[in-house]
C-alpha cells in the first residue's frame, strides 16, 4: 500500500484548505459586522448631539472596495467649456498647502468619484471608518471600477502634494483623515445650493 502516505497527506492538505477558507470566511464576516456597528454607532452619535444637517441620499460602501485615494493632475482638465474645466478656472477653486484643489471659503476638497455617488457640481460628504469625514466636491468623473476600484481621486497640484504621495499615487499619506476605508458617501446636493446654506 505505497499510496496511503499519499492519501494520507492529501486528505491532510485538504483539511487544512478547509480550515484555512473557513478562517477567511469568519474574518470577512467578522470585518462586515465592525463595518455595520461602526456604522450605527456614528448614525447614534449623530442622533445624541441632534446635529441638523440635511442629507440627501447615502451610500454604504463595500468592504472590497479599494482604499486608495487616488489622484490626477488638475492641469490635465483640458476640455474648455466643460463644468469640469470651469470648476478648476473659477475664483473660488485654489490650491492648499498639501496640493490638493479646494472649493470656495467652505474649503470642499475637488474630487473625481464614479457618476454613481453623484454628478459633476454635486457636494458629497465622506465618512471614514477612522471617524473622519470631509466635505468634497465632486469636479470630475473618476472612470475606476464602482465595485472594486477606488472610490474617491483627489484633484492636486503635483507639483505640491506631499512626496510619499506622489510615488504610491494614494493620498491617504497627505493626511490622517484620509486614511483608511471610507464607509459611507452622502450626496449633500449641487455646489450652489450648498454654498448658499
């Protein structure tokens, strides 16, 4: 019976598969739920300080989801006439210490994301799992995969963001309230109607 070692040690291999897929499983599983408390846990919060603001359609983003925070040149927004082209020409779009492009004195960080969190003009609120949230802008479409790809590409001048930021192309380097998973994406509405609120 030379095969029974080789049995043996296949059967060995394969409980081992199994045991490892099983570990993976729970700590998916385990990482979904950490994502829903946190989740509730803030919306609670929100609730106990009575903090009025209007909120219009909220997104939960997944898990799988990339967490980078890419970033793209404003300079490279070139198609004149667009509302991606006039937002980077207004006088109210400037660059901040960190190179990333800001909107008006509400200070709203310029970003591409995915035409499924909203359009071009639109006022997004960003929750991060870390606690953080910023207020963005949404000044392009990010083309990236809604599923799987990032969620969020900063607009920057590249010739200020922070170094370690320029080589990894994620800007969760330029500060620590970008850094990490974002959990929820909140469309607030159009830039003019919040700008006047």
């Amino acid at each position: 019976m030379p095969n029974m070692p080789k049995r043996e040690e296949a059967k060995k291999r394969r409980r081992e598969l199994a045991i490892t897929k099983a570990i993976a499983f729970c700590l998916m599983f385990v990482t979904i739920l950490m994502s829903i408390s946190l989740v509730q846990a803030r919306e609670l919060a929100r609730e106990l300080t009575e903090e009025e603001t209007e909120v219009g359609e909220v997104f939960r983003v997944s898990y799988l989801q990339d967490t980078r925070k890419v970033w793209s040149d404003w300079r490279l927004i070139t198609a004149t006439g667009t509302d991606q082209w006039w937002l980077q020409q207004s006088r109210m779009a400037y660059t901040d210490t960190n190179g990333l492009r800001r909107f008006s004195e509400k200070g709203y960080y310029m970003v591409a994301m995915n035409r499924y969190y909203g359009s071009v003009g639109d006022v997004v609120l960003i929750t991060m799992r870390n606690g953080c949230s910023y207020r963005c802008l949404v000044a392009d479409q990010l083309t990236a995969d809604p599923d799987f790809g990032p969620v969020i590409g900063f607009i920057v001048d590249s010739d200020y963001i922070p170094e370690k930021c320029q080589k990894t192309g994620d800007m969760s380097y330029a500060s620590s309230q970008f850094a990490g998973m974002i959990v929820t994406v909140s469309n607030l509405g159009k830039v003019a109607d919040c700008l006047m609120s």
